[in-house]
C-alpha cells in the first residue's frame, strides 16, 4: 500500500467544493494547514465569511472525503471562520472599529428596504459575525421600532462620542434615538447630511465585522455622500418587482456605479405572495422584474423575498423575522441571503492600507 502524502489529500481538497463559495477550498485559499503523519490526517480550513450554521456541514463533507483515501486511519478537520476588512473606494480611508460597510439602499420607498436591512444585519449576527446597523434615514428612522428599542437614548462616556445602543446582539445607532418620534425632521440637505456624518463617526463602534447603513430611499444628498465620503465595501439593492420600483432601484444602481461603489447584488422583495388560507400563489407585484435588472446590468440576483403578514407583523413588534420566527422559511432565505452577501464581499480585494507605512519627507 503506498504511503499516505499531504499531495494526496491536496487533490482530494481540490474536487471538494464549499456550497457558500461555488469554489474548491484550495482554489479559494481556505485551506491553511495540512499535515499528514502515518495514517492520520489533519486539516485546518479558514472561511472568509461568518459561517456558524456550515461549519459542522463543511467539516463533515470533508472528514468523509478523506476518510475514504487509501491507508486513512482518523481525519481530524478544523473548520472556523476569519472576517477582515476588504477594499473600499479610492482615497477613502476605513472608519475606525469596522472592518466593512454595507450599504442598502432602494430608488423607491416602501419596497421594504429598512425591514431588509434589519434582518440582513440579524442573520449576519446568527451566523457569528459582530454587525451594527446605521439607521441613515434622516427623515424617516424606523429601526427603532423594527429591533424593540424605540424608548432607547444612546450614552456617552466621554462627552464626545455615542454608545450604541445593543438590540438582538446587533449595535444600533440611528436618529430616532435622539429626537421625538413625533418630531419631523425638517432640515435641508446640507443638515442631513452633517446628522449622518455625526451618527456615523461620533459612534463608538466596537469592533464589527460589518456594519449595515440603512438608506433613505432615493438618489439624493445622504446618498451621495455616504458613497463618496465614506468606506463602502459594497451595496445591495433592494426593489420589488413592479415596474414602477425598478425604474427606481436602476437609478441607484448606477450612482453607486458613477462613484466607484461596487453592486454586491439585488435583492427582490414582495416576490411572490401565497394566500394564508387557501394556499394560493400570485405575483402581485409582477413578476422576474429584479432578475432582469441583474441580467441587465450584470449583478447577481441575491435571492427572492415573499410578501407576508408574518415579517410585516414581527417587525412592527421588534423582533424582526429572523429573531422573531428563526425557523420560518422566510427567515431561512434571510440567512442565504446574508451568507451569499458575505460571500461576495469576502472575494473582494482585502484592504491593504494598514499595511503600508506612513511616508514623511522632512527638511534636514
């Protein structure tokens, strides 16, 4: 029998591909330690994505490859998981305690873009990264409601900066904590954008591995600034399939191109509805409408969301789908959808900046 060799179990490793990436684990650089001695095997893979819910999945696909190799005694597999921070756009420098922004944003309101929001950050929580969300609509701040913690007033430990406030183990900052809810904001562009600015830079982030910025719908000054000012890692889009929504949701999609932000993909909401009591499925919305604008303009289409009373419900209560009903369907395609967003963003180019030394020419 010949001997069992680290080449061996390399070429296993390259047939065995990760269901998150599409890509085998030596070609996507997950594998970082293989070591073989007489008949046992040890492998140490590293995701670059929050992964808790396929950890013990991907740790088994490949214990049962290997195990089948000639002259394998025991396989020992270590899966975990390593988020760092990826580029942004040119001559923006990363904000201090994040290592990525997500910003998701929508041409139109009432696509359901903050409700996205929330759970997109909440799967991203389950799934074991360290995520805040940014509630960036000035006028209209609904994260409060939507994570139960609307009475909330942010503290400061040292008169200068903002503790965010924790809601489901997500850090959370927005307006609505800081003025009446009955209060409308009517400022001018220049205002909002200050507030932003502050929300985003007077916070005392800790140590996240994404934070997710909630939009106001629209292509205006907020948005403007945010793609150009701030370090965004990418942007989803959130649209339903109506016609009237998409002519919209393209509107964004192409700012964010004109500024350099990369499109991580688009998600469809409102996609489909079945009927609680009979059972009966209808596009309300129109149909294939997110698919065509990903084929249009050559992103990828993130995954479908379903118009339903449980999510509309569950979110005006606080506890949004994901925390609220975690074993729902719904709540599923919220986490596949997290996962395929961190995916995306784990391809990217990794942030370098840190690395270089800082240059300084002095007269002497």
């Amino acid at each position: 029998m010949m001997a069992l060799t680290v080449e061996a179990v390399s070429a296993v490793l390259k047939t065995l591909i990760d269901p998150n990436t599409q890509k085998d684990y030596v070609a996507s650089r997950s594998v970082k330690k293989t070591a073989v001695e007489g008949g046992s095997i040890v492998v140490d893979i590293e995701l670059g994505y929050p992964a808790r819910s396929q950890l013990e999945p991907v740790r088994q696909q490949i214990v049962t490859a290997l195990s089948s190799l000639p002259g394998a005694t025991s396989v020992t597999v270590n899966v975990t998981a390593k988020i760092v921070a990826h580029a942004v756009q040119r001559g923006v420098k990363l904000l201090p305690g994040v290592k990525n922004i997500i910003a998701v944003a929508s041409g139109k309101g009432g696509v359901g873009k903050s409700t996205t929001a929330a759970n997109l950050a909440l799967a991203l929580v389950q799934e074991g990264a360290s995520v805040g969300i940014l509630d960036a609509d000035i006028y209209g701040p609904s994260q409060p409601q939507m994570l139960g913690i609307a009475d909330g007033q942010p503290e400061s430990e040292d008169g200068k900066t903002m503790e965010p406030l924790m809601a489901h183990g997500l850090q959370v900052m927005s307006v609505g904590f800081l003025v009446d809810v009955e209060t409308p904001m009517v400022w001018r562009g220049p205002m909002v954008v200050q507030a932003l600015d502050q929300l985003l830079n007077q916070t005392r982030w800790r140590d996240l591995d994404y934070l997710v910025v909630d939009l106001p719908p629209g292509t205006g000054d907020t948005q403007l600034s945010l793609s150009q000012k701030v370090p965004v890692t990418g942007a989803v889009i959130v649209t339903t399939p109506q016609d009237i929504a998409l002519i919209d949701a393209r509107k964004g999609l192409k700012m964010f191109e004109k500024v350099g932000v990369p499109i991580i993909g688009i998600i469809e909401n409102m996609s489909i509805h079945v009927c609680s009591q009979c059972g009966h499925a209808e596009h309300i919305f129109g149909r294939g409408g997110g698919e065509q604008m990903c084929s249009d303009y050559g992103v990828e289409f993130l995954g479908a969301l379903p118009l339903e009373l449980a999510i509309r419900e569950m979110a005006d209560r606080g506890a949004p789908t994901v925390v609220g009903a975690p074993g729902s369907q719904a709540a599923e395609i919220f986490r596949a959808i997290a996962r395929r967003v961190a995916v995306k963003i784990a391809e990217k180019s990794k942030d370098m900046s840190s690395k270089f030394p800082n240059i300084v020419i002095e007269n002497t």
